[in-house]
C-alpha cells in the first residue's frame, strides 16, 4: 500500500468534454505529479505542484491543468478532451523529507470516445 | 531531450533463471528509478539509486553514473515476478518531473 488514492478508477467521456480526476496522499506529502500514460508506452511527465503552486511541467497543453489543496489532495482537469487523450493518469506524491521516492496511485482509467 | 531506453523491451524466461534488464540514458540525472508495474496499472517503486548498488531480497540495482547505465537483475525467478519492469530518470534539477522508458515486459513461465 502507497498510501495514494486516485479517483475514478475508470472513465469514459466523450469528445469536446472536460474530466477531473483526483488523487489524495497521507498527510506530509508535499509534493504531487501526474503523468499520462498511453497503451504500450511509459508514462509521461504533465506537471507537478509543490505547495499548491505549479513547479515543474511537461510537454502538455494548456488545457491540462491542476489543482493542490492543503488536505494533500490534488485534481487534474483536461479540457475539450481529444480521443488522443484516453490513457491511464497516474498520480505520485513526494514525502517531505524522503527524498526522491516516488508513491504511486492506482491510475484513472480515461477513454475518450 | 533525455531519452531512457530499456532492453529488451520483452522477455519470456523459466523459473529461476537469472534475469537482467538494462536502462541507458542521455542527460545528465540526480536520481534513477526502477519500477514495477502490474497489469492494471498499478506502479510499485523498487528502488531510487543515485550511486552504486541496491539490493531487496532478489532484486539487485546497479548504476554507472559514467556511462549512463543503469541494470535491474533478478535472481531465482518466480512466476509472480511477472511484470513490465520501468526505468524512470529524474533529471539533475529536479522539478521537470520524472522521464520514463517503455518499459521491460517480462514474462516468468513455471
């Protein structure tokens, strides 16, 4: 057990439409990435938020966004969702203190139709 | 752009075989992991390695700062270590996030 939990479990929209997933760590987990993870391939870094405040992104549009809270909890939105979006979102959450380790969520199953 | 490439990208053994799977990367990084990931998406962390060697139980790590590469060995393979094996790198700097390879799927037959 990571300790990290990602909510849904699955998704399906449509098109055009906007989705939020959520992920929530154990209390002292700082910091929170996500990543896009496509069929076959490794994940991908979309961004990280340290402190509620973006600090790091990756090769993604704007349309991705996200959201820290001081519970330790955490959103991704993705808007005007493309069918190139349907992947698994992965979540991972830093420990203060810990330095480098990684806890992962379960994922967000996302299909886009 | 940091690239991670893994070999093989899949791999089918017996029970007990000695298993190596090998990560090379092209930038400068302040950490190395390796993970396992499980069908269905889960992702457990195996180990974080900046210098050296790691072991946990049959799982061994290595690293070579130098030349870039990283090997995952296991040894007296199970059926249950079944997985796809990934390596991921965190570039020096920190807060770009972790770039990861395609991953090693390997299959452990009784």
């Amino acid at each position: 057990e990571t300790g990290v939990t990602q909510s849904p479990t699955h998704l399906i929209k449509t098109r055009g439409q906007q989705v939020t997933l959520r992920c929530s760590s154990q209390s002292g987990h700082n910091t929170v990435s996500w990543y896009q993870q496509a069929l076959g391939q490794g994940p991908q870094f979309i961004f990280q938020y340290y402190r509620e405040e973006e600090n790091g992104r990756g090769n993604f549009p704007p349309r991705f966004s996200g959201l820290q809270f001081p519970n330790y909890s955490s959103e991704l939105n993705v808007n005007a969702l493309e069918l190139d979006d349907s992947a698994l979102y992965l979540c991972a959450s830093q420990m203060v203190g810990v330095p480098d380790t990684q806890y992962f969520g379960p994922g967000t199953r996302l299909t886009v139709l | 752009k940091n690239e991670v490439e893994q070999s093989p990208q899949n791999l089918t053994a017996q029970e007990g075989e000695f298993i190596t799977i090998n990560c090379s990367y092209s930038v400068g990084i302040s950490a190395l992991h390796w993970l396992q990931q499980h069908p269905g998406g889960g992702i457990v962390s195996l180990f974080m390695l900046s210098s050296g060697k790691k072991k946990h139980g049959r799982l061994i790590a290595t690293i070579n700062i130098q030349e870039k590469h990283s090997s995952l060995h296991i040894t007296a393979s199970h059926p249950r270590d079944s997985a796809v094996y990934i390596c991921a790198v965190r570039p020096g700097g920190g807060a770009d996030g972790l770039t990861f390879g395609k991953g090693t799927h390997l299959i452990i037959q009784p």
